[in-house]
C-alpha cells in the first residue's frame, strides 16, 4: 500500500497553500492525501462545560478547520483520496509521529499565530530537523509554486551523504516532465604562496575538478535507473547557501539531504538547508540519509 503525503493543516493561510501544493504532488504521483491537525487543547481547556455534552472550543474549531481543508482539497483535486484525523498532540510531535507512516511530510511555512515578519515557522522547522522521511516545506512566489519552470534543483553534497536526496529529485523530475539541474558547490582556496605560478594555479583547480569527479559519482546509478529525466550537472564556486538561494528562483523545488547527527536524536540541517527553508523563493524539500 502507498505511504500517504501527510499535510499539516492549521488554518493558516501558509497551511491552505501547503494543501493546494500537496493535492498537486499527490496527484502527480498517484497517492493518497492525509489532512492532520494537531493540538493540546485538552491540556489547556480543561474540562469541557455542561458536564462533557460540549466539547472544547479549539477542539470543535479543529474540526471545522480540518473539514474545510479537506472539502478544498477535493476540488482541486477531485480523483486524489483524501482522509483527515484531529490529533491530541502538539503541532511538532503530531506530525513526527505521522511522519513514520507517510511518503512525506509537508507543512506550510508559518504557523497560525505567528509573527508575519517570521521568515519560516518554529513547526516547520522543528519537523524537517527531525523526520524520519522527506519534508516539504511550501513557501516562495507564484510561479515556483505553479510549477510553471519545469525544472527542479538539488543541492549536491559530497558522495554518502545525500544518496536518498538524489533519488527523491529525480522521482520528482520523472514524475513532472522537468530538467533535472544539480549543482554542487565548490570554494577556491586562499593562496598563500609567494610568486605563484604554475604550482599556484593547479592547487586553485583542484576543488573545481573534485567537484566534477564526485558529481559524475553521485550521479551515476541514477541516471541510469532514469533515462528519461534530463539531467543538467553543473559545479558553481562559492557557498553552496548563496549558490542555490540565488538558482531557487527559477525552479520549482530544490532538494537537500540531511545527515543524522552521530549520538543525537535529529539531523544535521546546516547552513544550506536553514537557508534555503528560510529564504528559497520556492518549496524546499529536506530528505534524511539514511545510516
């Protein structure tokens, strides 16, 4: 049975773009859809009054808020199965837990509540530092949100440590049509040899030629499990951070892997992947490595 894409809903408006784009994703690749709100109203409602007839307020909002996403989310997508739960559970542990049994997560990029100038909301950062499967986080302007590009990025880190990343993007790219662009970022080094020369010059193309070897190495078995997908490799200098901000405004979703961090419970989101969860000007999709 296929693992369900799990959307958490909060009624915010970033949660509604969230279930617009995951009713799309669903629908791209033949899988059922999950609606899930979660909350701790009954640790901070107390007792409902008339003797339990009545339940909570939040808990009835919940609900109505969880109907509504759904009922949305059947017409735009009215051939995709969609179910919904109301969970008892804060935002983060609730989504975690789903996460076990999903394809992917997929929040919205700010919560209900939260700070308009916020750049990407506590939840949404929490879970794709955290969960055991993909997590998309659904933010950026109109046309990376349509899906009106064709192309999908992945960020290439060094081999071993983004291997379940590459076979999400090209999944992705097969399942749209799209250009596959990978880029993998690499930095020159400061020279401190008196004179220069010939020496000077070899050591400066070093990183750039290693990047082009673990390129060819990462990519390798993937593009022969995906003929179709038409794959652009490229190596750029300069922070990987900035690198793939600045190429996220003209993709549809850029990709990163994540590593488990050794004797912590959680993974290693670094500086590339806080940036673009905080600044890509479209979805950005964290996929765990696997030990």
């Amino acid at each position: 049975m296929e693992l369900p894409l799990v959307v958490g809903v909060d009624g915010s408006d970033a949660s509604l773009t969230a279930v617009d784009w995951a009713v799309d994703e669903a629908a791209r690749h033949g899988l059922p859809l999950r609606l899930v709100y979660a909350s701790l109203w009954e640790h901070y409602e107390g007792a409902a009054p008339g003797g339990g007839a009545d339940r909570p307020w939040e808990q009835v909002r919940a609900e109505q808020l969880i109907a509504s996403a759904a009922e949305r989310a059947r017409r735009r997508g009215p051939d995709v199965k969609v179910t919904t739960d109301v969970l008892p559970e804060d935002a983060v542990t609730g989504l975690l837990g789903e996460g076990n049994h999903a394809s992917a997560l997929i929040t919205g990029s700010r919560g209900r509540g939260e700070l308009k100038g916020l750049l990407l909301g506590s939840v949404g950062l929490a879970v794709a530092g955290r969960a055991q499967c993909p997590v998309v986080v659904v933010r950026g302007d109109a046309a990376g949100l349509a899906g009106t590009h064709e192309r999908i990025l992945l960020g290439a880190g060094p081999p071993g440590t983004c291997g379940e990343a590459v076979r999400f993007a090209f999944r992705e790219a097969e399942a749209r049509g799209s250009v596959l662009d990978v880029v993998r970022a690499w930095r020159r080094p400061v020279l401190r040899t008196a004179g220069g020369g010939t020496a000077a010059g070899e050591a400066a193309r070093e990183p750039e030629e290693r990047a082009d070897a673990e390129l060819e190495e990462l990519l390798s078995d993937a593009i022969a499990a995906h003929p179709a997908v038409r794959v652009r490799p490229a190596t750029a200098e300069g922070p990987a951070h900035r690198v793939l901000v600045h190429r996220s405004a003209a993709a549809d979703l850029v990709v990163v892997g994540a590593r488990h961090r050794t004797g912590h419970f959680g993974l290693q989101l670094g500086r590339t992947a806080h940036s673009l969860l905080h600044h890509a000007q479209c979805p950005v999709a964290v996929v765990a490595q696997r030990a």
